[in-house]
C-alpha cells in the first residue's frame, strides 16, 4: 500500500477567485468500478480522461481530484503558452544543430497540445481568454541583451526578423523603465487559467464521472485491478492515468526524479490610468534570464500580473509573498508604490534534473505524465491525450520517450536540497537585476 499526503495550498487562486461561483462536482463515496481511473484533474487529466472516453466510448472513466478544478497546480500558472522564440546554440556546431532539433520536437508538442485547447474552446463555446497577443523577452542588464542578441541572430539563421526594442520602445509599450531592451515575438498564446479548467472540466464526454474534493490516501494492485482507496471509498479500476504531475510524489513514485518548487503570483485591482501599463492592450513578458526573472501580464481590464520567486518543496506565507512581489511590483512601476494587489498566491510546479517529463508506462496498467519544469499547459494536454492512446493502445512508448526524453535520476535529501538550493542562488547572482 502506498500511503499518499497531499500538499494543501495556504491561499485561493486569484484566477478563480475572479470568476463567478460555481458548483463543484460531488466527491466519491462508497464503493465504485471503473474501466479507468485518471488521478488529477489538471490540464494533463483532463486531457487523458476526455482523450480515454472518445476512444473507448463504452467505457466508464473516472476522473479524480483533490480539490476543485480551479485551485489545482493548473489553475494558478501565469497564463502563457509558447514564446515561439529559437534556441541559441552553444559550443560546436552539432551541438547547436542538436539543441535545435529537441527544440523542434518541443515545439510541435505544443503546437498539437493548443490546437487540442483552440479547437475544443470553440466546439465548446467556453471563454478562457485563449489569445495570440504575443510576449517580450526583456533584460535588464548587459548579460540579459546578450543573451537577447543571442536569440535575435538564432532567428536570423532561420529567416526570421526579431529586433531588439529599445529601453524607449519597451517603455512606450508596457509603461516600465526597469528594462534595457526586450524581443517581442508574436507566437505567445494568454489564457485565464482557471476559466480554461473550468471550461475542460465542462465540457467532458458523457462516460467521464468528474470527482472533486476527493483525495485517495492508497494506491495498490490487487489482482488485475489497481484500488484507490480514501476516506469511505474504493475505486477498483483495471487501468490507472496518474496525472498528478509534482504531487506523484505522495504515492511514493517519481521521488528520484521529481522536485516540487512552489513559485507565487499577485495581480492588482483594475488601475484607473489605462496608460500606466503601457499603450499595448494586453501583454506578457518574462525575463532574458529565465532563472530568477519574473512573469508579467498587463491583462485585459487594465490589472497587472507578477509571477515570480521560488521555494523548494514548501509554501512562503502570504504575507511575506505580498511584501516580497510588491517589491518587485514597485521597482518596475515606482509611480504605483501606492497600489496593493488584489490577490495573492502560490503554486507548485515539479522540477527534472535535465529538463525533460517522465512519461509512459511504470507498472501494469499504471501510466504517469509530470515533470514539466514550469511549462506544462500545451505540454501537458499533449502529454495528457497521447498517454491516453498509450493506454489503449500500447507499443508506442519507445518512439515517444526518444523522441520527449525522460526525466533523469536526481540524488537524495538532502543532497538534493542542497543542490537546487545553490543553482537557485547561483542563477540569481547571474541574472543581477533581472532577478530583482
């Protein structure tokens, strides 16, 4: 039996919180049997249990979580999906040639996961705020433009122009002079991440049996089946989908190749200057040094987002998440030092030593898909609804997982704690200003 502690977060997500009320599913009781049981109702379960009933229609599937759709990991990201900005290659030139084939592969995993989330919004008729605004990637010091130039001439070689703004032109356009210079690309997709759950969550096909609010506190194999048990209840299911992407963890799987960081996000009242933000309409940016920068929206009703800050394996209170982002917050916009945020929270992410997801087949019939360092909501609908076919149709794991990677051994505590501790204090000392 593997005994399972779920993670409990210490605030609501601001994305639902702005969202009207609505009535959550019932939780599971007593004793039930599925053909397939899909734990985690994220981007990545909603996507196997819908891709599982579409293929075997017949079929009933139960779809898991522990608490409401909205308030997991997948409702409480910072909304982007894509840069479509180029690898910058290093060292010789295989290697470049090397980085931008994985980068390739990555982009068309993508690009298959939004044209899932595009398509079904639409059949659907759910608003998610699913845009093509596009994003900046901006430095606020000479490395940062470095690594800028760097992006810039990686998009020349293959004949595309992304010229870099000036301080000027950045501030024109989001209203900071807290940057040097950004890249803008136009292939940046912006959702309301909660209102995307919300509208999947939905939306599921008639042989999909949504619980929320329920936690399964035991994971074994009996016989053929596998049984989840919790409080009151037991799910015999022939076929498990664990789409519980950093909380894998609790059931004692993926521990030596996962780490949970929790990273954090306050959004502001709508602001009275509709200037203040700058003259684009909506806009997103994240940092030229990913490590240590920060995610920012403009959003819609004139409301700034700030995603940022990280901590391993345990959530910051609230009140010093506050007061750390309206640092940040400030520092960009000091003409607003006298504007709070509205909402503030946190989220975990799970991190893989070498960048790349776990995915496929761990024991008969008990599939995983986590491990996505941060950019998981096209990643893991792709993910979701390929290891759905998977299930139903084994033999393409191989192709797959060459294809992906597969998420390398990372040491034990507290080497590990260690570890990511010192990259993490290292990469902010690189990143200089950025990571203010």
């Amino acid at each position: 039996m593997k005994r399972v502690i779920y993670p409990d977060y210490l605030g609501r997500s601001g994305w639902n919180a702005m969202l009207p009320p609505r009535q959550p599913n019932g939780a599971a009781q007593g004793r039930l049997a599925v053909r397939y049981a899909v734990i985690g109702a994220g981007v990545t379960g909603l996507a196997a249990a819908r891709r599982l009933a579409e293929l075997a229609p017949n079929s009933q599937v139960a779809l898991i979580d522990a608490k409401v759709v909205e308030e997991s990991a997948s409702g409480r990201n910072s909304g982007f999906i894509g840069s479509g900005l180029p690898a910058v290659g290093h060292g010789k030139a295989a290697d470049a040639a090397a980085a931008l084939e994985k980068q390739d592969i990555a982009a068309k995993i993508d690009q298959e996961g939004l044209a899932w989330l595009k398509e079904l919004s639409e059949r659907h008729g759910f608003e998610c705020g699913l845009t093509r605004i596009g994003s900046f990637k901006a430095a606020a010091t000479d490395r940062g433009l470095e690594m800028l130039r760097g992006v810039s001439a990686a998009a020349a070689a293959q004949g595309r122009i992304l010229p870099i703004l000036s301080e000027n032109e950045v501030f024109a356009r989001t209203g900071m002079r807290f940057y040097k210079g950004a890249i803008f690309s136009d292939n940046t997709h912006l959702i309301q991440p909660a209102a995307l759950v919300r509208g999947l969550a939905g939306s599921l096909p008639g042989n999909v049996t949504l619980y929320e609010n329920t936690r399964i506190d035991g994971l074994e194999k009996v016989g053929a089946d596998w049984i989840l048990s919790g409080d009151g209840l037991r799910i015999a299911a022939r076929s498990v989908v664990l789409a519980s992407n950093a909380s894998t963890k609790s059931f004692g799987l993926l521990n030596d190749r996962l780490a949970t960081l929790y990273t954090y996000v306050g959004i502001t009242p709508k602001l009275s200057d509709p200037a203040v933000l700058g003259s684009d309409e909506r806009w997103g940016m994240t940092s030229a040094q990913r490590a240590g920068g920060s995610t920012l929206r403009k959003l819609a009703d004139n409301r700034f987002m700030i995603r940022s800050l990280y901590t391993y394996e345990r959530e910051l209170r609230n009140d010093r998440v506050r007061e750390l982002l309206l640092e940040k917050f400030h520092r960009r916009y000091p003409q607003l030092v006298g504007v709070d945020f509205e909402y503030v929270w946190g989220g975990f992410t799970d991190m893989t030593r070498n960048g790349k997801p776990f995915w496929g087949r761990l024991d008969d019939n008990l599939y995983v898909s986590a491990g996505y360092n941060g950019s998981g909501v096209a990643k893991g609908t792709a993910l979701g609804r390929r290891l759905a076919e998977l299930v139903l149709a084994p033999g393409r794991e191989h192709e797959m997982t060459t294809a992906i990677g597969r998420a390398s051994w990372m040491p034990p505590e507290p080497f590990r704690k260690i570890g990511l501790s010192a990259i993490v204090k290292y990469e902010e000392h690189q990143a200089g200003r950025d990571a203010l």
